[in-house]
C-alpha cells in the first residue's frame, strides 16, 4: 500500500552526501551532476501532466523524498536559493544536521553543478543521434512540460551539455523532455 519503496530509503541522498565529502578540494572542484526527475517537489509536479500527478503522488512517494534530498544538498552546496515552497526534506531523508556534516562543501562552494530533471525514463532510441529530428528535445532551465524520454537522449544531452553548453546549462536545475 505504500507504492514502490527503496531500502534504505535514503541511498541517493546519502550517497551523494558522501561523495561530496570525500570528494577531492583542490580547485576548481569537479563539475558534478545529478539526474533527478521530473515532479520531485511540491512546485515541480504542478509542472507535469496531470496523469503523472497519481504516479508521483502514491506509486513513487517515497523515492521521490529521496531525490527531493538530493537536490536539496546540491541546492546548498551550490548556494542556490531553495524554493521554500518545496519545504525541507525529513530528517529521516537527510540525516540529523547533514549541513554541518564534515568536509560537506559549503554553500556556494560548488561551483559547477547541474540537478537534471528528465521526464519519465524509457529505453527508447537516442533521437538526438538519429538525425530524424532538428531538436530531439526541449531542456531549459526550471520546468519543461512533458512525458517521457528515452535515457539515451539525457545521456546524450549530459555529454553534450558538459562538453558543448557548459555556459548555458552548468549551475543550473534543468529539465528535459520530448517535444
């Protein structure tokens, strides 16, 4: 009855908690970035189409916390303003006093990071490869409204934007999906 649960239902969050701890300082820090998904908080799921709403809200609830922590931590590192909307992720998600936690960067201290949000993942063709389309997919900054999209294509448009966009996309929340 609770939908699909992950144990321990913290194991994003914590992970990149951990990964951003022993990480190597030297500077610049590495570019670091994380795939969340589409609907995580509360002001993203207005984003989404309403059928999805059922989804995030009951079958994925608790993973979606999870992510939710993950990008709360990247939001705090990279010293970005946190959408108070969206509330604090719960202790039992990010661990009592996680932003004191040792060798944690401090806010703004990450300076090129990206929280990626694609729409609903399948394993679809890469269509940014295939020539069959001008623009495979839309990404932008904040929300981009639709369904799916192949994880193909984010991993196409992660290398693209590391490589090729860094100056338009890094230090952003960015979201993509299919036209």
């Amino acid at each position: 009855m609770k939908g699909f649960v992950i144990t321990p239902q913290n194991l994003v969050t914590q992970c990149l908690l951990n990964v951003l701890c022993e990480m190597p300082k030297n500077n610049p820090l590495p570019k670091v970035i994380t795939l969340s998904t589409s609907g995580v908080s509360p002001s993203s799921r207005s984003q989404v189409p309403l059928l999805l709403n059922v989804f995030y809200g009951y079958l994925i609830s608790q993973p979606l916390q999870d992510k939710l922590g993950m990008e709360r931590v990247m939001f705090h590192c990279a010293g970005w303003n946190w959408n108070p909307k969206d509330g604090e992720p719960q202790e039992d998600i990010m661990g009592a006093a996680w932003q004191k936690r040792d060798r944690l960067p401090a806010p703004g201290q990450l300076k090129n990071a990206m929280v990626l949000r694609p729409a609903v993942l399948n394993d679809g063709e890469c269509v940014a490869d295939s020539g069959k389309a001008d623009r495979p997919y839309r990404a932008g900054e904040g929300e981009v409204k639709g369904w799916s999209i192949s994880r193909k294509d984010v991993a196409h448009f992660i290398f693209d934007a590391v490589t090729n966009h860094w100056d338009k996309y890094g230090n952003k929340q960015v979201s993509i999906a299919y036209w």
